[in-house]
C-alpha cells in the first residue's frame, strides 16, 4: 500500500490512542514538524525492497481432494524439485504451512491469512532444494499455530493415522501425520513450546526442536522470537540427521543465530552407547495428567539403554517442575505483543522482514472473533496483564530462564542427556466441534508441562516413539546440551536399531 501522507484528523487520532488530547491548532503544528519525516517516508515508499532472489515463477500447485486427503493433513500440493544431486536428492519433503514458499498459498491454519502468496523462500526452504528435496506442499498447521493439538486449523482437524478419533498433536499436525502414514519421506515443523515434538509423540515419529539459533528461522511465521524453532521430523534417526545437516547453520540474516554450529550429524550415528550417561529426570515423571502406562513405558526404554551399556540414573531438576510457569509471560506477553500488535513481526532489530507477511497479519483488526479459542483466551489475559503491569512479568521471566538454564546445565556436568516422557499421555481424543472454549483450550495446552521447558532454555530435545499401548505411540524425550544434537543421534540410533517398539506392550 502506499504512504498516507496523514491529515490533521489522522493526528488528533493518533494523539488520542496515546492519551494526548489535541486542538486542532496544535495537531495542525505537529504536522507541520513532520515535513522531513513525510518525505523520508517517501522515499522509502520508493525503493526497492531488499531481500533474497528467489524464484518468480513458481506458480504450479493444487488443492488436495478429499479421497487423497484421508486425515487432512495436506493444505496445498505442489512438485518442486530441487537439484538433481545432494544429500536429499530422491527425498520427498512437506513443508508446515507457516514457513514461505514463494508462489505458493499459504494459511497458517486460519481463514485470516486465505489469501497470502508468499514471494520469498524460507532459508531452510533454499537448503533443501540445493541438496536435491522435492517439495510435496505444504501441511496443515493449527490455527496461529497455538494448540499441542490438532483441532484448531480452520481446514477442520487433522487425524491421527493411528486411530481416527485421537489427536495428531499440534501444532506441526500435518507433518506427523504424513510422516506416520507415509506419504512423506521428511517433514519440516516448528517449535514454540513442543509443536514438533508433541505431534512426533502422539503419531510415533522422530521429531527434533534443536537447539535455539542452530537452524535459521528466516521466512517462517513466528508468535515469539526467542522461542522459534524450526527443525526436522522424519520416520526415521537416519533421516532427522541427515535432515539437519542440511538446514543447520547460520544464514546471515537471522537474529537469533549467534554461534557458527553445524556438524556431521550422521557421523554420531555410527558412535557407540556404551558408556554414556544418561539422566532419567525424576520432575518429568508422576505429572498430575501422567498416565502410569506413559510413565512406565519410557522407563522400561531407559533400562534399554542401560541393556546397550549406557549408564543410566535418576537425576532431579526441581525446577522443571514450574518451567511452565516461567514460559508463560513469555510466551502470553510475547505473543500478543508479535501477533496482535505487531502484524506477527517481532520487530528485533536486523531480521529479515516480509512485507507480504506483515499485511496479512494485519487481517485479525475487526475480525477477532474468528482467532481461535487456544489464542483468544491467551490474548485477553495477556492485554489485561500489559494493560495492567507492562512488560515486567515477561522481562523478569526471562532474567529467570537463565536460572532455569543453568539448573539443566549443571545436571548436564554429570550426565550426557536428559530421559523423559515427550508427554505424559498418548494421544487424546479430537474434541467435537461444538465443544466449549474450556474444552477446546484444554485439548490445546495440556500436554506441554515437558517439552515447553526446552524452549526457553534452548536445549536441544528429541521425541522418538519408544513403545505401542493400545494401538498409541508413546513418546519418549531425550534432551542434550546445546549444540550437542550429535548426542541425542547417537543414543537414538542405538535405541531404534535394538528395538522394535511397535511390538512393545
């Protein structure tokens, strides 16, 4: 859209939003102290944007059918082929679909954002095409990608392959059940607060959200800056390595990267257990919505690892137990501040910012009532608490993770990795549709007391399947420290090649 130039009226507005009571006289003399500001303005209104070249011509996509659509999992199909070598060459990638694809449609789970055409391609996006992927589409995502499970998108829920009725997890929905019903090879989801690693659990497939910084967030829609995360999901250990090294490492443009990581991840594949140390964290068992069969599981899978030589033991960390808590104004107040007030940009300094983006956050003024129940109730307690104590809650949350930080940190001197339940419980049922806000926000953040703790420390954390009850997948977590993803492929790897876990209970 083009610059405004704004009028006396536009002025007494604006002062009246900011709680200046204007005469016109003075309105009138404030504008007139704007001249150089109006033509700044107007200048940049005139040049070019600046940002990565990526394909024009990209305009080739279809809507899935619903015979071809069996848990409504796909959004958008499309066939992009990449390069014709590289590490992902042959492989069949799904995109979750708040992550840009130039030329292609993208939802972002809400009818607010019918409409956006990205013209840019995610960094991780280029990664895969250079190193050979074919791109499939785009997969269903929760609506703003607030809900750990998958009833929100305004597509209509996604299912889960293993039954029907249960959730697939949110909010990376549609790549976990792509993934579990094979008709992808590899999936990339995003993480906030457990939206890989929820799904991953609840659908029995690999799902890492590495650590902060280490795969660049550039072109992806975030709610908080300094808890995105985007990273693979696949159906196998191999796969999320080989996956990782393609889209690791700093890009220049991403803010969040401040360390210059990227290993050979697949080379840990080939390392031994025996002799690591494994930590089962005693704060993530014994939850008050556990289910004793989750708990047990997962630990009959660490006595596994100590079947393969590894040295495991219980380990505390009491203050997992309120990490929750301490996520919470970050995420509440962070939230609100990217996705309402600030058409979902961060606004943090030298990121790369999407014009096209920004306009279609803007569509949720005058159409609030159509944000989903998981975001709503989170934006009026956030607008209350803003309106009420500023942003205090948020900053002293986050002086208080490195607290949080340092207390895994230092269990980590004696131990390689941390050995929990993803969840405490296997998949749970898809609330109807008529169910109460109470309910549908319930079924959206219940399962999030393991996994949202390693989004503010930013420790890496991968949920693999690790037993089958009653036809579920359960999930089993294990966490490293940062930069240290080589770990977790090692004693992942052990586990998969010793176990057959479908056959488990």
């Amino acid at each position: 859209m083009p610059f405004r130039v704004p009028t006396v009226t536009d002025i007494i507005r604006a002062g009246a939003v900011l709680g200046l009571d204007l005469t016109n006289a003075e309105a009138h003399e404030y504008l007139g102290s704007m001249e150089r500001l109006i033509e700044s303005y107007k200048i940049v209104d005139g040049l070019s944007d600046e940002r990565p070249v990526t394909p024009s011509n990209r305009t080739y996509f279809e809507w899935p059918e619903v015979g071809q659509n069996l848990h409504n999992a796909w959004y958008v199909k499309t066939n992009i082929s990449g390069a014709n070598y590289g590490k992902l060459l042959g492989k069949n990638v799904v995109l979750k679909d708040n992550i840009c694809l130039s030329g292609i449609p993208m939802m972002n789970g809400s009818r607010l954002f019918e409409g956006l055409v990205p013209q840019i391609d995610a960094t991780v996006v280029t990664r895969l095409l250079e190193q050979g992927a074919t791109i499939t589409g785009k997969a269903t995502c929760e609506s703003f990608c607030y809900s750990g499970g998958s009833h929100t998108s305004d597509t209509g829920p996604v299912l889960n392959p293993w039954s029907s009725k249960r959730s697939a997890g949110g909010s990376s929905s549609g790549c976990a059940a792509l993934l579990a019903s094979q008709e992808v090879d590899m999936a990339l989801g995003c993480d906030q607060a457990g939206s890989i690693r929820i799904p991953a659990a609840f659908c029995g497939i690999y799902g890492l959200k590495p650590t902060f910084g280490l795969v660049p967030y550039t072109g992806i829609l975030t709610s908080e800056m300094s808890l995105d995360h985007v990273g693979p999901m696949t159906a196998t250990v191999e796969d999320n390595a080989t996956l990782l090294e393609v889209i690791s490492g700093p890009d220049g443009l991403d803010p969040r990267q401040t360390i210059n990581v990227s290993q050979s991840y697949t080379d840990f594949l080939k390392l031994p257990v025996n002799g690591m140390r494994i930590g089962i964290l005693r704060e993530g068992f014994g939850l008050n919505n556990s289910e004793k069969e989750v708990d047990h599981l997962v630990c009959a899978a660490a006595n596994k690892f100590a079947e393969l030589g590894a040295i495991v033991k219980e380990i505390s960390v009491p203050m997992h137990k309120i990490s929750t808590a301490i996520r919470a104004p970050i995420a509440v107040e962070g939230g609100v501040n990217t996705i309402l007030h600030n058409d979902g940009s961060p606004r943090h300094g030298k990121d790369l910012y999407i014009i096209e983006l920004l306009a279609a956050g803007r569509a949720w003024r005058g159409s609030a009532d159509k944000l989903p129940e998981s975001l709503k109730y989170i934006a009026l307690f956030g607008q209350h608490v803003m309106d009420t104590h500023g942003t205090e809650f948020y900053a002293k949350a986050q002086n208080i993770t490195r607290r949080l930080t340092s207390a895994y940190d230092q269990v980590f001197k004696s131990v390689d990795l941390l050995l929990l339940p993803t969840v405490p419980m296997r998949a749970t049922l898809i609330p109807p549709l008529d169910a109460s806000p109470a309910v549908m926000i319930q079924r959206s953040h219940e399962m999030m007391a393991n996994t949202a703790a390693f989004t503010i420390t930013g420790h890496p954390a991968l949920s693999m399947p690790c037993a089958l009850s009653e036809g579920l997948p359960v999930g089993m977590m294990l966490v490293g420290r940062h930069y240290e993803e080589g770990k977790i492929y090692t004693a992942a790897n052990a586990f998969e090649q010793n176990t057959e876990w479908q056959k488990v209970n």
